[in-house]
C-alpha cells in the first residue's frame, strides 16, 4: 500500500496506473474508519482495478468549528484498516497542501443545499463540494463511492459532477447499520455509553414510520416522527422530513413522489446524528 502526502506523488502514480489501462476507483474519506467505509472500499475493489482512499478532515465543510476540534482522529488505525482490506493508494495531504491559498469559490445547487442539511449547516455543501472538486481533479477516478448515510451529500456530488462536466461516475452504497439498527458514523464514538444504547431511536423511528406509510398521510407520518422522538427525552430532534429522492423537494402527498424518503437529524448529547430511509 503506497501512502501519499503530497498531490505531486499522487498524480505520478495514479497516471501510470492509467497508462497501464488500469480504472480507478476513489473512495473520499475524513478517517476514523468504520465497517461502513470499508465497505465501500469493499465495493470499489468490485467495479475497478485499482483503489485510492483519502483521508482529511476538511476545514471547509464544518460551519461549527468546536465540531471540527471533536471531530475523531486515528490515522495510525485507518492505516491498518485500509491495509488489511487491500487498498492500494492512500492519500493523505494537509491543510496546507489542499488549501496552499484561501479560496473563496461558490457552487449554485439551486434548491439541493439550501434544504434540511444544508439549512441547519450553512456553507457545509460548498464545502464539500469544494473538497471533493480538488479531490477529482487529483485523483482523476473512473468512479468514486459514497455511503447513502450522506444522501443528501450523493445528490449534491452528481450534481457537481453534471455541472462541472467531470468525467467520473458516482456510486451510491448501502448504508451500514450496527445490529441494532444505528447507522455507522464516526461521530458515533463520540457518544457515552448510554447515549449508544438511546442511539438506534432514530432507525426504530424510522421504520415504523415506513410502516405507517400504506395507511398515513404524509403529514401524519411527520407528526407520528416528531412525537415519537419527544418521547426519548435525551434526543433533542433538529428536523424530520420526507422529500422526494432525486429532487430532494419535501412532499404532502405520496402521488407526489416515486421515491420518497425520509430524512432526520437529531442531538444526543453533544453529538449530532443524522439517518435516511427509502419508504417505497
């Protein structure tokens, strides 16, 4: 496993990979590793010849900078794990290297970013789609992978790369979930014992309003959500909504979307949690 630092090195290697007609296959991380990672990883190593993880925490997309501090860290053991699951390069700049001048450019989502995460979390998806541009421009994958946890996130990149005419194809994967149910994130390390054990509300929530779907409107779906957390005293419930799938548009009705799902983020402590569910 090759571990880079600087994008110079980088490039070198992955353009004689290429020139060897090798596909690439980019999975864009902020390490604390976790199975949900792997995975993804797991699933690149399926659909092309040679695997590339980064792994920076990016300034840019935390509009809480005591949530960045907090942020966990573990490169030492993102190592280990990415070795053991075969990767092939690791690039891990610094700040330094991925951001040499202050940069002041804006994307235009349109409507994608100005909803649920991207109303809660301002400037978050400029972040993001700032990072993940660079990290393109680096890597020059043939397809990159991002987890379904960050839906919200994988609409946004498609549409980045449909905007910028970026030739990279963007793959969606399952999201990972502890038995309980508790979707897999690194933040969830961040939780006490006992908030691990209130954790999973959000999913058994999740899937009951799911359920409710057949015989519920969608305004009582909503409803059942928001009372149903109220009663987990610890969760402070930041919004639950059910929007449609591609266009991330809330919907009133359910004529009114093929695939509408339902998205949440909520408080446990000090720690904010975030989950979606498909409800076709």
């Amino acid at each position: 496993m090759q571990v880079f630092e600087k994008i110079k090195y980088t490039r070198e290697f992955i353009n004689a990979r290429k020139a060897e007609g090798k596909t690439i296959g980019f999975v864009p991380t902020m390490g604390a590793l976790h199975e949900g990672h792997l995975s993804l990883v797991d699933q690149a190593k399926k659909e092309t010849h040679i695997i590339v993880v980064s792994v920076f925490v990016n300034p840019a997309q935390f509009n809480n900078p005591d949530d960045l501090q907090k942020y966990p860290r573990d490169m030492e053991g993102d190592m280990q794990k990415l070795k053991q699951r075969g990767v092939d390069v690791v690039f891990a700049p610094s700040e330094q290297e991925m951001y040499p001048e202050k940069t002041s450019r804006t994307y235009d989502f349109g409507h994608l970013d100005k909803v649920m995460e991207g109303k809660h979390r301002p400037g978050h998806f400029n972040g993001v789609a700032l990072i993940v541009h660079k990290l393109f421009d680096i890597i020059h994958p043939d397809k990159a992978f991002f987890g379904n946890k960050d839906y919200q996130q994988l609409v946004i990149i498609k549409q980045l790369t449909r905007q910028e005419n970026l030739p990279v194809e963007v793959v969606g994967c399952p999201i990972l979930r502890e038995p309980d149910g508790l979707a897999m994130s690194s933040r969830n390390q961040r939780l006490t014992q006992q908030e691990r054990k209130i954790a999973p509300v959000l999913y058994q929530t999740l899937k009951k309003a799911v359920e409710l779907r057949n015989h519920q409107t969608v305004d009582a779906v909503k409803r059942f959500v928001t009372e149903e957390i109220k009663k987990t005293k610890a969760i402070e419930l930041e919004y639950f909504d059910i929007a449609d799938s591609n266009t991330l548009t809330s919907i009133n009705k359910w004529s009114e979307s093929d695939n509408p799902r339902g998205f949440i983020a909520a408080w446990l402590g000090d720690v904010r949690l975030i989950d979606n569910m498909a409800f076709n």
